[in-house]
C-alpha cells in the first residue's frame, strides 16, 4: 500500500497569482495521510501509535476538514479530555483504548448476540477454570448454547419467558442413547448461561435487563433409585462376562470402588494388606483431587479381592503398565470402554439393564444385607458419614453384630460357590 503525507495545494487568487504551496502537517502534531484515495490520521495516544482512517475521500476540502479535526483532538489529548471511543466510534480498537481510558463501553444490548460475547468469555475465562469445568463448559457451548443461541441478541434472550421457551426445546432434546435429557442435565447446561448473561450484563451496564434467572423454575433432578444384583443375576453376568474383564467387576462389587477411582488404580497402590485410593481418573485425565475428603482411603484385602488381583495380575504383568486395569491393547481402560462392555454383556444375559456404576451399590446392598456395620461400610466407600448411607440403603439394614467386613466375604464366597440350578 502507498501512503502520502498531504500538502495542501492553494488555488490562484483574485490576481492570478499562485499562492505560496503550503504543507497541511507542517510544524503541526500528528499526521494527516493519503492511503487508497481515502484519508487517515497517525498520531500518538497513551504512550500508543494511532492510525485510523476517516471515511473521507482524498480531496482539498476534506483535508482542510481532517487536518482541523486532528488538531482538535491533539489539544484534547494535552487538555486529558480526550474520549477515543467518541472521536473513532467504528473503530476495531475502541474497547482497547477505552479500557486503558479506564471507560467501559456503552453498547446495545440489541447489537450484542450472546455467541458473540461467549466465545470472548470463555477465551479470556477457560484457562482460569478447573479441567473438568473447562471441559464441561466447552461442551455445553458447543452442543446446547452456541448452536441454540448463538445468533440470538442479549436484548431478546434476557426475557423470563424467552428462558422458559429455552427450557421447552432443551426437554424435547434426545440423548446419544435416544432418551431425554434429565433434570440434572437441563440445570447443568443453565449454569454456564446464566454465568455468562450475568457477566455481559455488569459489564455492559444494562440496568434495562433484568436477571430474569432467579425467576426461573428448572426441571427437579430425579434421583436415580438404586439397581443392586442378587448374586443370582451377578453369577449370570459373570458367566457371559469376557474374561479379561472379570477380574475388574469381580473387584468392583468387593470393595465398592467408584468406576473414576477404579479406573485409575495402579499397582504401586496395592501392598499386602490394603489397596489405597488415591487417585480418580475422569476423561483420560489423573486427579489427586478425589469426589470427598474421605474418598482418600485404604481398603483391606480380603481372600476374594486377593483371587481377583492375582487374575488381573496373571492377564496383564506382560505388558508391564503402572496401571491395573487396562484395555486389550495394553493401555489404561477408560470407562467409556467398559460401559460398552458392561452394557453388551447385560443384554447378552438377558438381564435388566444397570448403570455401570450398580456396581458400587451392589457391594452395599449385599454387606449391609449380610449384616456388617454401616461404619465399615460407609469407611470402605468412602463415605464421610453413615447418614447417606441409611438413606439410600435402609432397606438392606439389618440387626448389625459385625464390624470387620467378614460376613459380606462369608456371603460372597458363599453364594459364587453354590451350583447353578439345572
């Protein structure tokens, strides 16, 4: 591109005589230059270079115009009066000069569409964010909001009835597995939008939009109610189970380890006497932090926990992996894997479909069933107290007169020993 500083050309006067050529940038503070036949100005802001065009064409009147207006805006920039935003008001660098003015921006709410402001929220916002939350952010955006709302104006979008029709077609949504989104689900994609609404709304200074979500009335979250195997369904299972991951299920429903915590057990956790829980895995990713502070626990070994080891030890040690659980190719196993696994297997048998995670509920049913104390089982599941314990299991509570986990083994080893009925 070709720039020209400007010099004024003087037309002739009343004698015919040429006037003397004078130039429009001499002895003055910034430029006035040409640039594609249009007009520009270049001069210096906070300690910042700026260029930015006029919108004029190149013509002597106009130069006459922009050089008059430079001026001006010089002596405001000595006088500190100068507002950049007012002077280029189309300018790509508006927000920029305006936040080092210390100015927030007034924009329309109606020339502000929420995937607009989204996608420059979570750029600046993600990588302050926990892995999970950054993760389970990103997803909403890119399934449910940005494809929703995303060219919806925040003028439109902030109305309780625009929310409540929002909430309409998120209950009409279907699953991978064709079923509908559940209450849970429906909140959790709330989140982020009021999170960002709220935002866009102080930052912007709409005092003309109300935050209409505190009116809102989600979906409840229905709780799941708990599917236990008897040991008679659990043998079945096991029986179509592939042999490389019966050792992990076996394992699963004797210590009632969380599928994440599981997953992400290693050998180096396991000694002689206890297996210690330590870590979770979740979408591939380690995590120290685990679901409560108890959940950081030791697990004794009993004579059916150390038969399953031995098998899972016996199938893997070739592929010398940290891990204990891995896949057929020698790499840790995710459980995305092992609910396909799991849920081939239970159709196969013929059985009720399960969530992956009754593994867990199963080992509770069946110890408190058997007659171990709420304690010892609240501890081996890393419970912080009995209390969810009693709600979620008081069917299965019987009198307690043992606290060391011997009669759930005594069952357990007990019911896998009995022959199959013919």
């Amino acid at each position: 591109m070709r720039s020209n500083v400007i010099e004024i050309n003087w037309n002739r006067n009343e004698e015919g005589k040429h006037r003397k050529r004078n130039p429009i940038n001499l002895r003055k503070k910034g430029t006035v230059f040409t640039r594609n036949g249009k007009l520009w100005v270049d001069f210096y802001y906070l300690k910042k270079r700026v260029r930015e065009r006029t919108g004029l064409t190149d013509s002597v009147s106009n130069r006459v115009v922009i050089r008059k207006k430079l001026d001006l805006i010089e002596a405001e920039v000595e006088n500190g009066v100068f507002e950049f935003a007012e002077a280029f008001p189309y300018s790509s660098r508006k927000e920029y000069f305006s936040a080092l003015e210390g100015r927030v921006i007034k924009k329309d709410p109606k020339n502000i569409t929420f995937g607009e402001y989204a996608k420059k929220w979570f750029e600046i916002n993600g990588p302050r964010m926990s892995f999970s939350k950054r993760r389970d952010y990103r997803i909403i955006l890119k399934t449910h909001l940005l494809p929703d709302l995303g060219e919806m104006p925040f003028s439109d979008l902030c109305t309780k009835y625009q929310l409540e029709e929002y909430i309409s077609v998120l209950q009409e949504k279907k699953t991978r597995l064709d079923q509908p989104l559940s209450g849970k689900r429906i909140q959790n994609v709330m989140i982020p939008l009021r999170v960002i609404t709220s935002k866009a709304i102080d930052q912007y200074g709409w005092p003309e939009l109300k935050k209409p979500f505190s009116e809102l009335k989600l979906p409840e979250i229905t709780e799941f109610r708990i599917q236990p195997f008897n040991l008679q369904d659990w043998k079945r299972l096991m029986q179509f189970m592939l042999p490389w991951y019966v050792p992990y299920f076996e394992i699963a429903v004797q210590t009632g380890l969380r599928p994440s915590e599981q997953v992400a057990l290693k050998w180096q956790a396991i000694d002689d006497e206890y297996i210690h829980v330590e870590l979770s895995r979740v979408y591939n990713r380690e995590k120290t932090q685990l679901k409560t502070r108890k959940s950081k626990r030791s697990i004794k070994i009993s004579e059916g926990i150390r038969n399953s080891l031995e098998k899972q030890k016996k199938m893997t040690e070739h592929l010398n992996s940290p891990y204990v659980f891995l896949n057929t190719q020698g790499r840790p196993i995710l459980q995305d894997k092992l609910r396909e696994v799991w849920a081939r297997v239970i159709k196969k048998a013929g059985i009720s479909h399960r969530r992956l995670y009754e593994t867990r509920h199963t080992f509770a049913s069946w110890a408190l069933q058997a007659g171990e104390s709420p304690e010892w089982v609240a501890k081996t599941l890393g419970h912080t107290n009995v209390a969810m314990l009693f709600e979620v299991y008081s069917r299965y509570i019987p009198n307690l007169t043992r606290r060391d986990g011997s009669a759930f083994e005594r069952q357990y080893k007990e019911g896998l020993d009995e022959k199959q009925p013919k």
